[in-house]
C-alpha cells in the first residue's frame, strides 16, 4: 500500500507567491523523518528539508518550510516567494524507524510551473 | 569531484547488450541505494547496501545485478533487458541506514536508460 500521498499531479505558481504542496503519510511508527527533495528537468534530485516525529517544531531552511501536523499525518511543504527557479518535480518521502534497514518511500510527486 | 556521481548519463541498448552503470560517493557515506524511476510513477527502490553487504532486493529481475566492491562505488550491471526496463536510474547514499533523525539521501544525477 502506498504509505505517502501527494494529491496535487501540477500547480502553477507566480512567481513572488507562496505555494503548499500537499503530502500525507501512513505509518504506525511513533518514530520516523519525513523528507522534501526537488527533481528539476535534470533529474538530480535535491534534498530540500527534513522533519522528525519527535520534534516540535516546524522545520525550515531558507525559503522552505514544513508544515507538520502529526495528529492528521501530514507533511506540508511551504515555498515562500517562489522564483523561476523553483520550477521542477518535488517529492514527499519518508523513513520508518520500524523498517530498521531505513528503506525511504517516496510520493508520486507534484510538478510546480513557476510563471512570471 | 563531490557528492554523488552516475556514469553515464544516458545509455542507449539493445535487448541483447550488457552494460553496466556505476555510481561513486565522494562523501563518506557507509549506505548506497538504487532506484528507478519510469514515467508517471514513483521512485522504486532496487537494491540497499550498507558498508558493501547488500541489505535489500526490492523483488528485483535477475536481469539487474548489483555489485559494491566498497562503501564509495556502486555498479548496476544491466543484461537482456526489455523495453519496458528504460527509465530514469539514480544511485543515493547516506550516511547510515539506522535512525530517523536526518540520514537525508543524497542522489546522483542519474542515468537515462534507453532499451531498444
């Protein structure tokens, strides 16, 4: 069964705006990380931001945030001020503390259009 | 060179060939990981090596054998494949498998697998 959900295929974006990017989860794991990563058009795919269960408080770094809300197992990502740049796949993963080898699960992913 | 490296970026095969990608780690990192990613689908796990043993085959054809003659360098030999078989194949590592607080993946470039 899928264990993460990410109900948006595409969004467009203008740039300068704020975009969330939707991302729920399933586990039965009381620990357990949570990961953003971006795939522009090249293919690499870039680690963005992480949070753990256990923390309490929202992560970010730079632009990104992460909107966690553990009793609804979701995940949010935040890019705030988006640029051109921003323009790529962007994909929700996550880690279970259960499944001791650290196997990551990715979401289908939502492909953000920046527009000018 | 730093990070995570694929050669080559992309390949182009004949059903009958054996090639082989490699994959290298500049970053000291005792786990490594294949993925493949097709079209419209999310990124499936292949193999998981920590510090040279393989952990995981992810139900894997035999057609796909990996190899991690140590913790920096990760092959995937590829023999007889089918069409279906091309896709996006990126090689990630982290620093260990165990425990949920970062242990981010970071990923190479990937190889642009084309099977005639």
């Amino acid at each position: 069964a899928q264990k993460i959900t990410q109900t948006q295929p595409g969004m467009f974006v203008q740039e300068k705006e704020a975009v969330t990017l939707d991302c729920t989860y399933d586990t039965s794991d009381q620990s357990y990380g949570l990961f953003w990563y971006k795939q522009p058009s090249s293919g690499e795919m870039i680690f963005l931001i992480y949070q753990g269960s256990y923390d309490e408080q929202n992560a970010t770094e730079g632009r990104y945030s992460l909107n966690f809300q553990k009793a609804r197992k979701s995940a949010n990502l935040v890019i705030s001020a988006s640029q051109l740049g921003d323009s790529a796949m962007y994909f929700c993963a996550m880690r279970e503390q259960g499944d001791s080898w650290g196997k990551f699960q990715f979401g289908a992913g939502t492909q953000v259009v920046v527009t000018p | 060179e730093t990070g995570v490296t694929q050669t080559p970026r992309h390949l182009v095969m004949g059903m009958t060939n054996k090639k082989s990608l490699k994959c290298e780690q500049h970053l000291g990192h005792n786990a490594m990981y294949w993925y493949k990613q097709s079209a419209k689908k999310p990124l499936e796990l292949m193999f998981v090596y920590s510090l040279e043993e393989r952990v995981e085959n992810n139900s894997v054809p035999s057609r796909f054998s990996p190899e991690c003659p140590n913790s920096s360098h990760l092959f995937l030999h590829l023999h007889t494949l089918q069409p279906e078989d091309s896709a996006l194949y990126l090689c990630a590592s982290s620093q260990d498998l165990f425990g949920t607080g970062g242990y981010e993946q970071y990923f190479g470039p990937g190889t642009r697998l084309t099977v005639t």
